[in-house]
C-alpha cells in the first residue's frame, strides 16, 4: 500500500510536471503565432495600395540627378490622413 501511494504521488508529481512544460510551449506558440499574425497583417496592409512614401534615399538621389541635369525639383504629393500634402 505505501509502494502505490509513493507511485502514484511520484506519477501526480510527473504529470503535473508535464503539464506544465505543455502550458508554458502553448504559451509560447500563441505568442508566436500572434506576432506572425501580426506581421503578415503589416505585410497585407502594404500591398494593399495606399500613400506609399518614397525612401529618403531614391528622394535624394531623384534630387541631386535634377540638380545635376538642370532639371527642377520634384514636388511630391502625399495622402496625410485624407488630406494631400506636397513635400
């Protein structure tokens, strides 16, 4: 009778042990699988259309090639929040 209840309180101890490490991948895994949400969500945004702004760096260069050429500077024109704004 001792030898059943040191098994079965070692067998409790063990399974509580796994259920934890199982709690703590899940955790994990839904954290993961939210930032991935997330990022795809980011990526479907960008696709979508939209005012999408030029890098500072092709401005520049779109700049400087003016400058150099003689050619005048661009005006760029972005949606702000519905509005258009020149830059």
């Amino acid at each position: 009778m001792i030898f059943e209840k040191l098994n079965s309180d070692s067998t409790l101890k063990d399974f509580l042990e796994e259920a934890e490490k199982e709690k703590k991948e899940l955790e994990e895994s839904y954290k993961e699988s939210k930032r991935q949400t997330k990022e795809r969500k980011l990526k479907e945004k960008n696709k979508k259309g939209g005012a999408q702004l030029e890098s500072k760096l092709i401005e520049q260069q779109a700049d400087k090639w003016c400058k150099d050429n003689g050619y005048p500077l661009q005006k760029r024109k972005y949606v702000y929040r519905g509005k258009w704004r020149l830059t």
